[in-house]
C-alpha cells in the first residue's frame, strides 16, 4: 500500500505486544493453571488508533518511541502492513516495547491485566521534535495517556503552531495539566474518565467543568448511551445504534480514530462523531481489537 508523505491524521501514542493467555478461570495468587489458547497481538492505544483510522481510508502517519530488543519490529510491520507511515518513530535498539500480558477467564469473561510501557514511556520532546513536518503538515493530531504529557504537549504545540487540529483521548484516566487542555482541540474521555477528571457524576455537569480548563470541545462517550459533546455552542447528544455487542475491548480506540478520520475530511463536528460511533458498533459486534475494527466500506 503506497504511504503518503502528508497523511491527514497523525497519530502519537503507544505501541505494545498484546499477549493473551485464555483459560477456563483466573488463577488464584500463587496457583498455575493450564491454559487452552494463547494469542500474541499488536496493540497500544495509539496503535489501535492508527490502525482504526488507516482501516477507514485516512491516511495515517504515527509518531512514537520503539524499543526493537523484541517483538518491536513485527509491530512496526503490522502499521505497515496497514499503509501506515512509521517514519515518525523513534527505534530504540536496546529497549523493550509496551508489553500486555492479559489473562481472560473463558467462564464469565473476566480479565486481568499486567501492563509494562516499556519503550512507550521513553517517549520525549526531541523525538516529537525530529517528526514536526509530519505533524505540521496534517489535518488533525491525536494523542492518548499512553505516553508522557510532555511528549504530547510538544506535539499540539506544534500542531497547533500549524492550524492542525488537536485530538486528546484522556486514557487511561490520569491527571492532565492546564497547558496540555489548552492545547486540545477535542477532549475525548468515557464517562468514567469525565467522572475521575472532573470530580462531577453527572456526564454533562463534567463535561461542562472539563470544558472551562481549556478544550474547544469536551466529548463524553457514554456506551450504549451514545455520546455527549459540549463546546461553546452548547450540548448536543448522539444517540447509540443498535448492535449486539460480542467484544467492547477496542471500542473506544475504535470510535477515536473514526473520529479523527471525519474531522481530517472536513466532516462537521457531529457527522465525526457519527462517523466514530459507526465504525466502533461494527467493531464491537465482531471478538478481536484491531482484526475487528471496520473497513470504510463496512460502513453505511
């Protein structure tokens, strides 16, 4: 797949080795049990991102800080093998990848997580820095909490410097500072996270606060509820379709990079999220994180 030198969505975030073991129960601490599958798999939220947005025809470029010691290549094959540019991440020889080692429970569907950030923690302003003409000559910019803040703040600035849209999905649920809020066009949390960040149980009342710190928009996405975006035009709700849920895991990196898909071409506000919520209804109707994510034809 031909990569283009000035992709409309860049994104900057994490890249981990998903390693899933399936067994009929979780072991209790100390106990070994016998497993019945075992999947290795791409993952990281920024990766996830990527992949969801290259799926629906934007085209992707990702900025990160790889660690090639193991596993690091075959994941930068795989943004590959999706028409995604990785001339923006920074190889490191000597450092391990993020790394997911997740045990799910067969009966019940209960899971458990180690996750080790490896070489996305690595992530700093001079590599950010050495991608600025990727980031500069894009429509929108998104970053996750998988890497550190000022990282990405070094790369909304510079986006912004540019009049490239700025796209912040605030997971995991982590404190953010002023300056990085000031610097997002979009914040994107669920509710869990709007509740967490904002010290509100209402989804409107902490959309409302979190939009006072800084953002140009607040999007709450609230599951089967749908969505809640708040911007100085006041609120507006997106209803959920309809869809028989098999695996959520994803949804949400899912619905940002539709999201970041729509506004790169132009779409109004509420026709990106729409855009978002499609493409994560499809996904979560299918097992899988990235093999379930949809192509752009998948969608009506």
């Amino acid at each position: 797949m031909k990569l283009s030198s000035k992709p409309a969505v860049v994104v900057v975030g994490s890249l981990n080795m998903d390693m899933v073991a399936h067994s009929r129960r979780l072991p209790a601490p100390g106990e070994t049990l016998v497993g019945h599958d075992f999947v290795m798999a791409p993952g990281g939220k920024g990766g996830n991102q990527a992949v969801a947005a290259a799926r629906l025809g934007a085209s992707v470029a990702f900025v990160s800080h790889v660690g090639t010691r193991q596993h690091g290549e075959a994941l930068l094959q795989a943004l590959r093998d999706e028409g995604i540019n990785t001339s923006g991440c920074a190889v490191d020889p000597l450092a391990l990848p993020g790394i997911a080692v997740i045990m799910v429970a067969s009966e019940g569907g209960e899971n458990s997580i180690v996750y080790v950030p490896g070489s996305n923690a690595l992530l700093n302003a001079a590599d950010v820095q050495a991608s600025a003409q990727l980031l500069q000559s894009a429509r929108v910019v998104v970053a996750q909490l998988e890497v550190p803040m000022p990282a990405i703040a070094e790369a909304f600035a510079l986006a912004r410097a540019a009049g490239v849209t700025t796209v912040l999905n605030a997971a995991p649920a982590l404190a953010v500072d002023a300056g990085l809020l000031a610097l997002s066009d979009w914040l994107v949390v669920n509710e869990t996270e709007a509740r967490q960040m904002s010290g509100k149980a209402d989804a409107a009342e902490a959309a409302k606060a979190l939009l006072q710190r800084g953002p140009r928009a607040v999007l709450v996405t609230l599951g089967s509820q749908g969505a809640l975006l708040v911007d100085a035009s006041g609120e507006h709700r997106v209803a959920a379709q309809a869809v028989k849920a098999i695996d959520t895991v994803g949804a949400g990196d899912t619905f940002v990079g539709g999201l970041a898909t729509g506004l790169a071409e132009g779409m109004s506000p509420l026709d990106a999220v729409r855009l978002g919520q499609a493409a994560a209804a499809i996904a979560v109707s299918r097992s899988g994180v990235q093999s379930a994510m949809p192509r752009r034809a998948e969608i009506r």
